[in-house]
C-alpha cells in the first residue's frame, strides 16, 4: 500500500512541560503508515517560516517522508496548547491567524500527477481539502477523518468522494454509531469506522458490522492514537482487504502510541 497525506501540519505544544511536538491528523497518518511498513509515504502541506514548522520538516525528513510538492508561506505554524490530564490530552487554543488558519491548498496538476501514483490519499475535516475531494478520488482512493463532524450536510459534502471514513464517536452508544456508520456509507463512502476511546471501535463496510476492542497497555498519552489507529487501519487493509486482521493491527498501533509523548515523539523545547 502507498499512501499519502494532504493537509495539516501543527506543533502540540505541552505548556506544563515547556516542549512542542510535531503533529495534525494529516503529518501522524502518514507518519505512522511509514513506520508500518507502507511501501511508499509522502506528505503535501503548507509549512510557516518560523522554528516549528522547521522541526516539523525536520522530523518527517527523519522518518523517510516525501515532502517536496509542500507549500511554505509568511505565517507561524498552527500550535495549539495541550495540557495532560490523567494521560489523556486536553486542548486549549492557541495563537491565530496561523498557516493552518489562512491557507488551503489548491492542488496544482504538478501535484495531482505525484498523487495518482499512490493508492491512497489521505486528509481530514482539520486540512481545509473539501473542496478538492471529488477531483481527488477519480485518481486515488480517498480516506478522510471526520474528528467528531457528523452533522448530515458535511457527510452530503464530502461521503460521495470517499472511501475510507473514520469518525470519533466516545460519547456514542452501538445504536448510534451503527446509525451514523450507515448513514455515512448510504451517501458513498465505501468503508466506515468509527473510533470510541475506551470502547473501542466500530466499522461497517456497506453489508456487515465488525467491532474491536482496545488493547489495554500503560497510558502515558492518548496523543495521535487515533491517527495511529487510522494509519494501522489503511497499511493492513490496504495490503490485506482482511478487516478482522486490519482492525486488530490498527488497535495495537493505536496502544503503542499510548506509550509515546506526543504524536510520534520528537520533543523540542519551546521558546522562552
């Protein structure tokens, strides 16, 4: 499976430990499919021109990750403050009118003829993309993170041009995911999941219901565990089309992220 990201890029910065971590659902998907054996990676984004959005650069030049069709504009990185509690992350906002906040990218052919060479394409309702969705999927499948956006207008927008749908869903109960899950594949989507924390997950691909409990492990942070999920979910489904198997892989990336500071790791010390 070959996949690439499309979309946001950010600095998680801990305010209680005074250090920042790269992340966006978009740079953790890719990310973690290189680290589970995807055979090719790339990202496109747009990066700021001050020093997060160079570690950023930095750390997914570490981890093998194709960044050369990414735009770099005047503007700081999006960097929204995380505090920590009992493990699991808490956001608060941070600074405006960043890269993330006043740009989206308009996929240039240059651009379209880079993707059409993978099978997957990635993005989410976090990267601005909703508007390049059904140019997108005549050359690639589409697989897009809803976070917790379920309202019936948004699926209208974006389910026809997707393959892959993952939602967040810990505040639902089965009926209601199975309601949004069909839902979601009535309008298009091909494969829809749904991601409940502690209760684990619940997928639906058009005919049957499959769910997958966690895989309880020491919690250090829940940081970037559902794009692990993700990310695990796309290399083995990708490969295999099995979704017994790619759901038991996607759990156990989604807990080996659990034991990681950050996203992916990759700590740097804020500014003063």
């Amino acid at each position: 499976m070959k996949l690439i990201a499309v979309g946001d890029n950010v600095t998680d910065c801990y305010v209680d430990d005074n250090v920042y971590y790269p992340g966006g659902n978009a740079v953790n998907v890719v990310v973690n499919c290189q680290k589970d054996g995807a055979k090719k990676t790339a990202y496109i984004g747009i990066f700021g021109n001050d020093e997060n959005a160079q570690w950023i650069q930095d750390c997914l030049a570490k981890e093998g990750i194709d960044t050369s069709r990414s735009r770099k504009v005047y503007a700081h990185s999006a960097q929204p403050r995380v505090l920590l509690k009992d493990g699991d992350r808490v956001f608060a906002p941070g600074k405006r009118e960043s890269c993330q906040h006043l740009f989206s990218i308009h996929l240039a052919q240059e651009d379209l003829d880079v993707i059409q060479d993978f099978d997957i394409c990635h993005t989410s309702c976090y990267s601005n993309m909703e508007y390049e969705l059904e140019t997108l999927a005549k050359i690639c499948d589409v697989s897009f993170d809803f976070s917790d956006k379920r309202d019936a207008a948004y699926l209208n927008r974006v389910c026809p041009y997707i393959t892959y749908a993952f939602f967040s869903g810990s505040d639902l109960d089965e009926n209601e995911c199975q309601e949004l899950l069909k839902l979601a594949s009535s309008k298009g989507a091909k494969i829809c999941g749904v991601t409940r924390g502690s209760k684990g997950s619940m997928f639906y691909d058009g005919e049957n219901f499959y769910t997958q409990g966690i895989i309880k492990t020491e919690v250090i942070d829940t940081m970037g565990a559902g794009d692990s999920f993700i990310a695990g979910f796309l290399t083995n489904y990708g490969d295999s089309k099995n979704m017994e198997e790619a759901l038991s892989f996607a759990a156990a990336k989604a807990a080996a992220t659990c034991r990681v500071h950050g996203g992916f790791g990759y700590p740097h010390p804020m500014a003063e």
